[in-house]
C-alpha cells in the first residue's frame, strides 16, 4: 500500500491560537521586531479564506536584507512558521521569489505561485533550539521581486522531544493517516496544543480500511509528543491482513543525500476480544524497529536517533503472532538542516558587556555544585529512561535529549547514558564558557566541535589563544589552564577517565580561588611557565601544566 498526499488540499484556518509569539505583519508599528519595511493589507476577497494575521502582510521594498530580531530563551526549543500570503497586496499581480535565512543562514527559497494561497506547511516550520536568547529572521532580494511576509509565529516545544544529533528540523509533512474521504479535514489549535498543522493523507489506491474511536487517546498526556488526539483516534490499516502498509518517498532532485528524521505515531483503538496487534517495520528492506504492539488509548512514537538518508521506503508488517493486521495513525517527517554559523549581532561586540573571568568561573562552580548534589541524571535535560531498540539507534516513545554536540560520544555506539555521560556534557558546557565559542564552530571551510578545536590549539601551549578573546587577557593564567584541564577531564573520550562531579566542584574552586588571590594585584602575566602536554593516541588530554593543585 502507497499512501499519497493529497496536495490540493487548502488548509482552514481554525479558531484560536496557543503561542509564545505572534508577530501580526499588517502592524504599522513593528519597532519590537523590525525597524524597516511597509505594513500592506492583502486584497479583501483574500480575507475571506484566513483568519485576521493573514490579512497583511509587510513588505521590503528597500534594502537587500531585513530582518526581525526576537527574544527567545537560550537553550529552549521551539516550533518556529513563517507565512506567506502575497494577496496581491501591491496591486500588481506579481508573484515574487525571495530567500528566507535565520540568522546568518540560509532557511528556504520562498516562491509564490498563487496569490490567494498561503504558504507555511513545508520547509517554512522550523523545530529549532536558540542557541542565543535571541533569533533573526530575515528576508533577503534576490532581485526576483519585493520580499514580503504574514505572521512569524513561535510556539515552545518540550526541549526533550524531537532530539538530533545535530541542526534543526525543517518540516516535509506531517501526516494524519487514518481519515477517509470526501470531507478530509487538516487540524491545528485547538486540536494540537503545540499548534502543528496535521494533514490528511488520501487512499487514492483505495487499499486500506480505516480504523476510529470516540474514546480520547492520551487523555493524561502519556506521550512525550503529544499529537492531537483527534489525529491518534484514527488509524490506517491494511484491507488484506498479509499486506504490509508503506510509506515511500524519494529526495528532491540533486539532493539524493538529504538527510530525514521519521516519527511514526501508533495507537491501539480497536479491541477485540482474543486479538492481538503486532507488527514490526524495515527501512529500504532492512529491519528500523522489532516487533512491538501499541498500547489501548495510548500513543506509542517510534523514530530514530539517526538521520536517514536519501530515498525512503518504510514498511510496517504484521508479526507472526499477530492476529491483526497492521496499523499505524500519524506520521511526521523532517528534513534536517545543519545551521552551524551562529549568528552575530553588533551589541555583542561591546566589551563592556563581558563576563569576567572570576564570574564565568562563580558560574560555573555553582552549576556544577547544583550538579553534584542532584542523585538525577536528567539536569541537563540529557539523559532520560528509554527503551532501546535496534542497532540503528531506534527507540520507543522517548530517547534521549538535549541540544547536538552535548552527548557524550558512547551514546552513538550503545545508546545509553549514565552519571559520566551528564560529567561529559557539562565538560561541554564549560569549554563554551572558557573559551566563549559555540559547540559548532566551522575552521577551514570544515565543521569543528569544540572539543576538537581545544585539542588543536592545546599543542601550541599559549593558553591565550584558548581563553575568550573578549576578556583581552585579563584573567590568571594558572586559573585558566586549570579550567582547561578540568574541562578536557570531563570530555574524556574514555568515560572511565572522566572525574565525578564533586571532584569537578573542587577543581573549580581551586580555580576561582587561584583567580580571587591575584584580583587585587596589577600585575601581567606573560610568561606561561615551562607547559607539558601529553596527548595520547586517541586525543585525549591526560595532563597539563602549569597547573594548580
């Protein structure tokens, strides 16, 4: 069975919104955001289809790129959507294309082809973590026409679902399986407290029967997703009970190597006595997840840890002991996007506004005390209880989280974290603070972890080529090679050498105190002493000097 979606489908737009941010674009006055451009109302028979954030839109006719700056919280993570309705708001009936960037980088190629449709539901939702407590979107002219845009609207999202390696996640569809025809309907808020949009898929093959309920799915909010119960109270099922239901799509063309995140949405809501439903899937004909059955008015998600490459052709077949045919509900897919340049802003390039030294390490202290005291292995929103799944890295309903770059390297080998893969983490964290540089930073026209970058510079012996430049050298160089070296403690790529967080709490504060004995000394240090480095085989620091003990 091929399931297709129906693309003709016009998405209504229904009451009520849950959000942390709407930005509406007919706003004349948008200085909290944006301080270029002109507010336009779209034509009045265009209003008919959309809700009143529809209705303008705000345009840039001058400048080569605008952009709208706004506040977020560092580390969270978010549902970002942009729309587009052009509404021939210029009264010249021409249909721009435009790029679309966060940040510095480049999000999608925005062409409008219809002038009454809105343009949202594909790679212009973005799940995404600030990196900064702050984001810009922008529009740039690629001289193709006046960029313009409708509502920015950004809806938080628990920051322990939708987990990557690395980037963000751009949608493809997101899917609501089990509806039948004529009257197929797409849903969002009030229907899905996060606000996502969910499409119908359309039987065209007419191959599968459809499976519903009246009874609420996840009526106590089980699943970390949580997709609308409207969504899970349906399901698709194969007619004939021996054929496998499956779900096939290929990249776009000269992109055979995009990389997709999969989560698959299944719920049991069918009982029948002295019946069972299990069933297992492959991927392009090799196993993804072992035989499982879905629990009665639950959502169970399945996805993977692991982007998938390329074209896609996912089957979901009845077990052996099964006794019913196989089933599944919803279905989202995502592209991944790797945006690696942070992004800058000309305010953070005032020295006045630096994190001292002393500071960065009373921080950094306190957090690993908080750390150390806490018997929880999830502080850092890292390492949560799971079901593993197979070698691929496939799990049931919950996995683990966090921003990429912070796991630890096992977690790719047995995924499965422990006390020492949070040390790792935090040992992350507090490179970030020593050295003021992203997880991801790019050198040579290459991606870099941070990690490896310190490794690299480590050799050279000069702790000032490490240390946050901002700070212009005013910090102990003794302080400062210990953080290091507790640092690269921490991110051990053998966990067995990495120090418990109580040993990390002492270390620090040998830090801070070797800082506050020479805060009231105005003196230069220039000479960094006689330094060894001993860098073993697999780029592991074991020991650095000069150090304090």
């Amino acid at each position: 069975m091929l399931l297709r979606l129906n693309k003709q489908i016009l998405f209504a737009l229904l009451g009520g919104l849950s959000l942390i941010l709407l930005v509406h674009a007919q706003d004349e006055d948008q200085s909290g955001f944006v301080d270029t451009g002109e507010s336009k109302l779209v034509l009045r028979y265009v209003k008919d289809f959309y809700q009143q954030p529809y209705w303008g839109v705000r345009s840039f006719p001058e400048g080569i790129r605008n952009c709208y700056k706004i506040n977020v919280t560092t580390g969270d993570k978010y549902l970002i959507r942009v729309s587009f309705v052009y509404g021939n708001y210029d009264g010249k009936g021409k249909l721009p294309t435009f790029l679309l960037y966060l940040g510095t980088n480049l999000w999608d190629s925005v062409k409008v082809q219809n002038e009454s449709y809105v343009i949202n539901k594909e790679l212009n939702q973005l799940i995404h973590v600030a990196p900064q407590n702050y984001i810009h979107v922008c529009l740039v002219n690629n001289g193709s026409g006046v960029p313009f845009i409708s509502p920015i609207e950004l809806r938080p999202l628990n920051v322990t679902s939708y987990p990557t390696q690395t980037g963000s996640l751009a949608l493809n569809w997101r899917l609501d399986i089990g509806q039948t025809g004529p009257d197929l309907k797409s849903y969002r808020y009030p229907k899905d407290i996060h606000d996502r949009f969910w499409d119908p898929y359309e039987d065209v093959d007419n191959v599968w029967f459809t499976l519903n309920t009246s009874s609420t799915v996840d009526f106590d909010d089980h699943n970390l997703y949580e997709p609308a119960s409207v969504v899970m109270s349906t399901a698709a099922t194969a007619k004939n009970a021996t054929d496998p239901l499956m779900l096939r799509w290929d990249p776009p063309v000269d992109a055979n190597d995009t990389k997709y995140y999969v989560y698959m949405h299944f719920a049991e809501i069918e009982v029948q006595a002295n019946e069972s439903r299990w069933q297992y899937i492959t991927n392009n004909g090799k196993p993804y997840m072992e035989s499982f059955a879905a629990s009665y008015l639950y959502t169970t998600t399945i996805y993977s840890t692991k982007p998938q490459r390329g074209s896609q052709n996912f089957s979901i077949i009845k077990a052996e002991n099964s006794t019913l045919p196989p089933s599944i509900n919803g279905l989202e897919i995502y592209t991944l996007k790797e945006f690696l340049e942070l992004e800058t802003n000309q305010d953070d390039d005032k020295t006045s506004d630096v994190l001292t030294w002393e500071g960065r390490l009373q921080i950094a202290t306190e957090a690993a005390q908080v750390k150390s005291s806490n018997s929880k292995l999830s502080d850092f929103g890292l390492s949560r209880n799971f079901a593993p799944g197979d070698r691929d890295g496939t799990h049931i309903v919950t996995g683990v989280a966090g921003t990429p770059g912070f796991l630890a390297p096992e977690y790719h080998q047995s995924n499965r974290l422990n006390e020492k893969s949070d040390v790792y983490s935090f040992g992350i964290v507090l490179l970030e603070i020593i050295t003021g540089r992203p997880v991801y930073t790019r050198t040579n026209g290459e991606r870099t972890h941070i990690t490896r970058w310190v490794e690299l510079m480590l050799p050279r012996g000069d702790i000032y080529s490490i240390i946050d430049p901002m700070l212009e050298r005013n910090f102990n160089v003794n302080s400062a090679w210990k953080a290091v070296e507790t640092a690269m403690a921490c991110v051990s790529a053998e966990p067995s050498k990495r120090p418990v967080m109580s040993t990390v709490v002492m270390e620090l504060k040998e830090c801070l105190a070797s800082q506050l004995d020479l805060t009231n000394f105005n003196s230069e240090e220039t000479a960094l002493g006689s330094s060894s480095i001993y860098v073993s085989q697999n780029n592991s620091i074991m020991m650095m000097r000069p150090s304090v003990r």
